[in-house]
C-alpha cells in the first residue's frame, strides 16, 4: 500500500523558515517523480513544485520560485520542501503527491498546516 | 502558466441525477486533463487521468470526455457520497495548474 507521509508544519513568522518531510512506502520511491501541492484554508489547490527521479530537476510555481527549494534523499525515501522568505499567503496545508502515469497526482498524503503568522 | 477553468463554480444535484462539470485551458493540452474528488478536511483523491481513464477503483459512473481545450467530468447517477469538491488538473506544462473546483452539493 502506498504511503505518503508529511511532517514539518507548524506556525512560523513572516521571513521565516521552514522545512518539510514526506516519508514515502509502499512503492519504489527512487524511481518516482514527487510533487508538492498546497491548499489554502477553504481555498483551491497551488501545485508547487516537482522533483524528478535523481532530484536533479525540479520545477516550481511562480509564486515560491527563489524562495521554496524541493529536495529528495532516495536512501531514505524522504522528500523535501525547504521553505524561505515565508509569507502570509503561504499559510496553507501542504501535501506530497506521487506522480502518476501522465503527470497527475496519483497519491497523495494526508497533509502538514503551515501557518506564517505573528 | 496554463490558465484553468471551471464551470459551474457550485451546482445543486439529487441522488440520481446526472451531471457534468466543463474546464477549460487557454490553450490546448492535449488530454493532459486530470480530474479529482475532495471531501472535507481529506486530500483529494484521484478520479480521472488522461482526460478519459479511470483511475483504479472509480465507481463507473464517473466518466471523463473532451479534447483540445475543452473537457467534462460526467456523472451519470448520483450517490450520496458523490456530494464533494470536484477539480480538475492539467498536466501538459508544468506549473500544472488546477482549476478553481466545483462544489456539488444536494
């Protein structure tokens, strides 16, 4: 069974940083492009970033570009979001998706709240 | 980026109806056209993929048409656990961006 797994949220100020964690099983993650995707409270989704298989592409919305860093550690089946410049708008959960055959997210985690704030 | 939109933003059904809920790209994606169920306070889950098939396990009822820049996610008979958020997702370029959803309720 497929698991994601996210970790890391919290409540931080604006300028701040963060660093999310997505523990994958179930399946092989080394071989896997992994996403993040957020939503805000009560709002729609924001696809954020993608990283491939060797993480030595990625990709991210314009809105975090420069300011969000995603990451992958295929020894230990994690993924990652490196959160700079925190900003009230990015008060959001956060989800880990798997890629699926055509690029949608066929799996998903239960989510992490961010909440930037002071 | 890919501009995505749906249409209605809201729709009123009953169990048994049939329904379908449009989004469109400003520009052509190709089939690259996702579709998905959310419930409250859960992620969402994957209902259609390459605007036509469907995702393991997804009651048939579901069903996804279109082309171009122009796709449907149909329902034909309507159960009460259908009554949820519906986006959808295009995955042709990335930023993949999603449409603004569609909340269908009783």
């Amino acid at each position: 069974e497929v698991q994601l797994v996210e970790s890391g949220g919290g409540l931080v100020q604006p300028g701040g940083s963060l660093r999310l964690s997505c523990a994958a099983s179930g399946f092989t993650f080394s071989s896997s492009w992994m996403y993040w995707v957020r939503q805000t409270p009560g709002k729609g989704l924001l696809w954020v970033s993608r990283i491939n298989t060797d993480g030595d592409t990625t990709n991210y919305a314009d809105s975090v570009k420069g300011r969000f860093t995603v990451s992958r550690d295929n020894a230990k089946n994690t993924l990652y979001l490196q959160m700079d410049s925190l900003r009230a708008e990015d008060t959001a959960v956060y989800y880990c998706t798997k890629r699926g055959y055509t690029g949608e997210s066929e799996y998903w985690g239960q989510g992490t709240l961010v909440t930037v704030s002071s | 980026d890919i501009q995505m939109t749906q249409s209605p933003s809201s729709l009123s059904a009953s169990v048994g109806d049939r329904v379908t809920i449009t989004c469109r790209a400003d520009q052509i994606i190709r089939n690259y056209l996702s579709w998905y169920q959310q419930k409250p306070g859960k992620a969402p889950r994957l209902l259609i993929y390459a605007a036509f098939t469907l995702q393991t396990g997804v009651p048939s009822r579901f069903s996804g048409g279109g082309s171009g820049t122009e796709y449907t996610l149909s329902i034909s008979s309507l159960q009460p656990e259908d009554f949820a958020t519906y986006y959808c997702q295009q995955t042709y370029s990335p930023p993949y961006t999603f449409g603004q959803g569609t909340n269908l309720d009783i």
